[in-house]
C-alpha cells in the first residue's frame, strides 16, 4: 500500500504531536509568581450570587481549578498583579461556607 504523506509531511506531524496537549493553556503559576507579601490575611468571596473562580494562575486566561460558594473563607499569602493591572490573590479557599473542602490557586481581588 502506498503512502499518502511526504517524509517531510511526517515529520511535521510528529513534531506537532510532541507538543504537548496543554500547551495552547497558560502553564499554573505557584507562589513564587507573587510581587507582594500578604500573608496572614483572611477575606471573603463577597459575591453572594455566584461561585467565585479558583484559577491556575493570575489572570481570566488560565484554567479554573474549582469554584468557591458565597462567603467562602480564603486564607492569602501574597499577590500579584496580571498583565491587564488586575490585582490576583494567591491562597487557600475553603469551597464553601458550611462545607468541607479546599482549594488552592489564584483568586481576582474583585471577588473578595
């Protein structure tokens, strides 16, 4: 049976399959991504009509982790502003106010 593809077809075949499936996502960002020390500090989710975004990094274009229910407690470390001049929290959230649970990741100070 002959073959449909070119050897140079091939190869960029296998090269793009070598790319990793996440790559078109923002690779998570930890900790060490904060510019400002704001540890020991506790907020709430202040939107009382929707579930606050837990995301991998800071910004509206990384991934959401899990999603905090109206009056969550969250525990902050430090933070971060994103490339639109948002400021981004980084901690840990309990995923409800009554519930057990919790995540951690970045948070949009306007949900706080």
């Amino acid at each position: 049976m002959r073959s449909l593809m070119t050897p140079a077809a091939v190869a960029v075949v296998l090269a793009v399959a070598a790319v990793p499936a996440a790559a078109a996502d923002y690779t998570a960002r930890d900790a060490s991504s904060c510019t400002r020390n704001d540890r020991d500090r506790w907020e709430q989710n202040a939107n009382l009509s929707r579930r606050a975004p837990v995301r991998t990094g800071p910004g509206g274009e990384y991934r959401v982790r899990a999603r905090i229910g109206p009056l969550a407690l969250v525990h902050i470390w430090c933070s971060t502003t994103s490339r639109s001049g948002q400021r981004w929290y980084y901690g840990r959230a309990d995923l409800s106010s009554s519930g057990p649970g919790r995540v951690t990741g970045w948070i949009w100070s306007g949900h706080l």
